[in-house]
C-alpha cells in the first residue's frame, strides 16, 4: 500500500479484516486537491453504488415486518406511477429488473423535479423480469416506496433502522461542503472534480463505518440470512449482480464497487475465508487492482504490486508533443521496466482515447500505433487504431486496422459493423 501511494496509485483509506478483526489499517494521502489535509481514519467517503445497499436491506427489513412483499407489484402502493406500475414487482425493483423509465441523473437538481421526470414517463425500456438495466431510477423509486410504507422520509428510516443500531457515529446523509471530515474527489492534475446532486439520501461513511455495515449483514444482525441471500443473488441476471453487488457464487465472495465522479470504492467480502477488504478513495484510484492484490496476498497466493501508470506518466507530454512522448516511453521500458505497467495493453489504448476525445488526431493515430505495435496480437488496439483513421477519414487505412482485429479474433463484432460502414462511404 505504501508502494502504490508513492507511485500515484492510491489515494484513500484501506482496511483488512480477518476473522472479525481489523488486522490492517492505514490511511494514505489527502482530503483534497490542496493537499494540506491528510486522510484519517474518521475521513468520510462518497461511496458512490456502495450506498444503494442501505436502500435494497430496508426493503428486506420491511418484508421480514411483513409491512410488504418482494413480489407486490409497485402499483399497490398508490404513489401516483403510470399504468406501468401494475407490471412491476418490488422483486425486479431491487434486482435492476424492472424496465421502470430512466433519469437522466444530470437533468433533476432535486427529488421533486426526479419525481416529475418518473410519474411523466408513459411507457417500460422491457418487459419486467425479461432484461436487466443498472439504472439510478430503481433506487430512487425503491426509496420513495420505503417512505411511503413507514411513513418516515427515507433518511429518517435508515437512522432509525440502520445507522442507530450499528453505532454509525460518523456516517452522514448527503454530506455538505462544510462538514466535518469530509473528503472531496480530485483528478490527477489536482483539479476538484463536480459532484452529483441527482436524488438525495445517499449515505457517506468513513471506513470503520463501512465495515460495521459489512459486519452486520455477516452476522444477520438487520436482516436474516435468508433474506441476505435473496439479495446476494440476482434471480434476473446472475452474472450482473443485484443491489449488494455482485455474488461469486464459486468462491463466496461478495463484491461491490461504487464510482462518484473520482470518488472510487470496492470491498471484498470473502465468506470462505472469514476476509473483508474494504478500499476508499477520492482519487479514481487504482481500488479493484489492489482489492484483489490484498486479497491474493491474505490467501497466500502469489501477488504483484501495481505498477506505475504509463497513461498518468505520459499524458502531460502527449498533449504537448506526442513524438517525445513516445521516446520517453522507449527510454522508461528500457530502464525501468520493473516499476511501470508495460504489460498492461489498456494503459496507451486509454492515453491514445483521450487524445482522440481532444480531437488530436494525429497524435491519437501514433499512440495507437505505438500501442498495436507493442501487443501485435491485441484485436481490441487495432480496432482503436481503426477508430482513429475512421475519425480522421483515412478510410483505406481503417480498414486494414479492422481487418486485422478480426484476423486476431474479433471485437464482438464492431469491427464488421465498421468496415460496412467504410464501404458504404467508400461507394456513395
């Protein structure tokens, strides 16, 4: 962990704990882009998905009081939803199975105006029980119904239920600027990065926090473990995971990420080995890389620590002057090979991306190339390095990007929807 803070990877909170007991804690870094204040064990998070938890066990703790049932429709509690509501089942709401209209988080500034946006929505994205769409929408309705059958505001309920009973002295719903020893996301130039005002009731939490929750879902204490696992597993996608995240079946392992902005989370919940990991940040730093890291060395297996970042090394000179860029990449494969992610083919793909996003071209088709030449085996870099001619209407050129990706196996066939699409261009 120390490794990775020196090396730009990591800015956050971690904790390890092993049959019931924090083996590990550490804090690396800073509350913010001025970095004038470090990070504590009491430093509160935006855990972005992570909180949609609290929403989906409050549902649980509902149906255990019998105040509802996972299969009522959400029609039946009279909130005013279009006809669309009788096809719907509280079940499908949690599950992400529901088809219930999406909003589109950066169009409502507060419930009322979400709330508008959802009663006005006439029609189903598909049949319910049928897809499976991860969308806000579902959370939002899940804690509009909470309300409505307790009769408290959804906050109200999760204190009262939730935060009270686990001792969750330093969690905070839809923390202000201004309270007390919260962490605000930044970017890799020290930039602050926005945050998200769509719906409230979103839980901060410092670390500690966080792991008495885990805890307690281990231990039953909110709910059975019955109704633990009809969360854990998702009856609609099973590979898609539900409101706790997703469940490995095979290694009993629970895991869950949650992103706001630069905001980045994921624990680790390992009920073989009685594990839980839990990584915190407000950098977008690299949590599932090291979650895993930790993980394997806990277990005994074999385990690297991550490498420097090629894409953060290099980004600053590629805006600038692609060309010494590129020979600052051959100077550091050539002397410090160990200590940078040269093996990790995503690293220039996602450099080549950005400068593609900023309309350079040029430098985009030379990171690109670059990058097929250094994994010549990559199908998914050549249909990058097509995408870039494409943009940059080089059309004979892209096409033999294309080709190449599906010589190496294909990318799910977006390379044979591009080259229709070239020749279409070619001919008219």
């Amino acid at each position: 962990m120390a490794t990775s803070f020196e090396r730009g990877l990591f800015n956050g909170n971690v904790l390890v704990a092993k049959g019931g007991k924090i083996i590990y804690q550490k804090s690396f870094g800073f509350t913010d882009e001025t970095k004038q204040t470090s990070l504590h064990g009491q430093s509160i998070f935006n855990i972005g998905s992570i909180a949609k938890e609290f929403n989906a066990v409050a549902i649980m703790i509902l149906v255990e009081r019998g105040a509802l049932k996972l299969d009522d429709t959400i029609a039946k509690f009279n909130l005013g939803l279009p006809k669309w509501a009788e096809q719907v089942t509280i079940r499908q709401l949690v599950n992400y199975a529901s088809g219930i209209p999406r909003i589109d988080p950066l169009v409502p500034k507060n419930d009322e105006e979400a709330w508008k946006i959802l009663i006005g929505s006439d029609g189903l994205l598909f049949e319910p029980g049928t897809s499976y769409r991860y969308d806000n929408s579902n959370v939002f309705l899940q804690r509009r119904i909470i309300e409505k059958v307790s009769g408290m505001s959804y906050q109200e309920f999760i204190t009262k239920n939730i935060v009270k009973p686990l001792k969750m002295t330093n969690s905070v719903f839809d923390a202000k600027l201004d309270i007390k020893n919260r962490t605000y996301c930044y970017d890799m130039d020290n930039v602050r990065c926005p945050e998200m005002n769509f719906i409230s009731g979103w839980l901060w939490v410092d670390i500690n926090d966080l792991y008495k929750w885990i805890e307690a879902m281990n231990t039953n204490r909110l709910i059975s473990k019955e109704s633990f696992q009809t969360l854990l597993n998702n009856p609609y996608a099973k590979d898609e995971g539900g409101s706790l995240g997703r469940y490995l079946e095979k290694e009993e392992l629970q895991r869950h990420n949650g992103v706001s902005y630069k905001f980045e989370s994921i624990f680790l919940n390992d009920f073989k080995n009685d594990l839980t990991i839990i990584l915190l940040s407000n950098n977008l730093n690299k949590v599932w890389d090291l979650g895993y890291t930790i993980h394997n060395l806990m277990l005994g297996k074999a385990y690297e620590i991550p490498k420097k970042s090629i894409y953060q090394t290099l980004r600053k000179e590629a805006l600038n002057n692609v060309d010494k860029a590129i020979e600052h990449y051959e100077l550091l494969k050539r002397t410090a090979e160990s200590v940078y992610s040269f093996r990790n083919a995503s690293e220039l793909n996602r450099l080549g991306y950005e400068l593609l996003r900023l309309g350079k071209m040029n430098e985009a088709i030379s990171i690109f190339k670059l990058a097929t030449k250094e994994f010549p085996t990559d199908a998914n870099l050549f249909d990058s390095l097509g995408e870039a001619y494409f943009t940059n209407k080089q059309y004979d050129l892209a096409l033999a990007s294309y080709k190449k990706a599906i010589s190496l196996g294909g990318t799910n066939g977006n390379a044979e929807k591009m080259i229709a699409q070239i020749e279409k261009i070619i001919k008219s």
